[in-house]
C-alpha cells in the first residue's frame, strides 16, 4: 500500500508533539505495520459499499490513516482506547481527515461504548479478558461486519492470548466466520478472524 506525503507529514508531526517519542514510535515496529497492512489486505475483500468503520482499542491512530489510505471505501472512523494519553497523538495522526469531520478519537472503555458501525474492528483482543470480550461482543449490532485480531506473545499486559488460530476463533464467538488467518512474525503469530455476530 502507498503512504502519501501528507499523511507521512501529520505522522512526524504526532510523533514529533507526542510528550513520549519512543512510545509513540512503538506503533511503527515492522510487525505492527505488517499486521496492519495484513488486516486491511483481507478486510477490504467484504467491503464494497462506503462504511462507517469503529476501531477498538485503536492505540495511536495508525490504522486508521492506514485504512484512509487505502482501496477501503471509508465515510467515517471511530478510534476508541482506554488510554487517555493517545487519544491528542490518535487525532494528529489523522488530522487530515479530523478537519474533514471524518476522524475522531475517543478515550473510553471498548466496554462501555456503544458501537454502531458497519465494521467494527479490535485488534487488541488479547488486551481484556474473556467475561469483558464478551460483553463487548454482546453490544455490537448484529448486522455489523466483525475483524478480530489477536496474538501468542506472553508478556504481562496480554490477559488472554491465544495458542493457535483454531484457539482463537473459538474465542472469538462469532456465529458466522468469512474468513480467518495467521501471520508469522519474528517474535509472535497474529491471529485473525473476520465474520458476523
């Protein structure tokens, strides 16, 4: 996929005002790109039509401008995390399409916000547990299309990982799979899945 030059510019310009450079700049390891590039490669296969889109757990904003930048028919993105740190660095990474009224981050509880877009996107899956995946599922439409992502990575902040993909599709709850995959990278696999509720 191609980054344009005023894209790439906001992205300096959020990492440049961010008060912590380095973890900003940990949204632009390889493999959070590439499984970036990876989400959207699959996901734009059951997009035909201009959609809203929510990102869950949406960090600093980078799959969002991704997505805008790439063959996805997008009208609007929701980008929600529960960190309140991200949310000024989130908006300046797609600041373009913020002044076009197209972009909005929110600091929230995926939990606690309702979720009425056509996609809804979480790739932070193994970030809550399974009660509070759950719930979340719970309060999504039922009529929205579904991208999961997950991973094998054992470090503390991750609650509930997965040990294959077949493990993860059984968390994942959805009542009606379209398509679901793995990507080996050098320190984890990324699991995901794509479907209904």
């Amino acid at each position: 996929m191609n980054i344009d030059t005023e894209h790439l510019h906001y992205w300096m310009c959020a990492i440049r005002d961010s008060s912590d450079t380095n973890r900003t700049l940990d949204a632009f390891w390889a493999g959070q790109i590439q499984s970036k590039e990876w989400l959207i490669d699959n996901l734009s296969k059951y997009i035909s039509l201009p959609s809203t889109v929510d990102i869950h757990g949406g960090w600093v904003g980078v799959l969002a401008s991704m997505i805008f930048q790439s063959n996805i028919p997008v009208t609007t993105i929701r980008s929600i995390d529960i960190d309140p740190w991200c949310e000024s660095i989130s908006n300046m990474m797609n600041r373009k399409e913020q002044l076009e009224n197209r972009y909005k981050a929110v600091t929230c509880n995926m939990i606690d916000i309702r979720s009425d877009a056509a996609i809804v996107i979480n790739t932070s899956c193994e970030h809550i547990t399974q009660d509070e995946y759950e719930l979340w599922l719970s309060g999504l439409p039922y009529d929205s299309l579904i991208c999961l992502q997950s991973n094998n990575y054992d470090i503390p902040e991750h609650v509930r990982t997965s040990n294959s993909l077949e493990d993860f599709e059984q968390q994942c709850q959805l009542s009606n799979v379209l398509w679901s995959g793995q990507l080996e990278l050098p320190l984890y696999t990324r699991y995901m899945v794509i479907g209904e509720t």
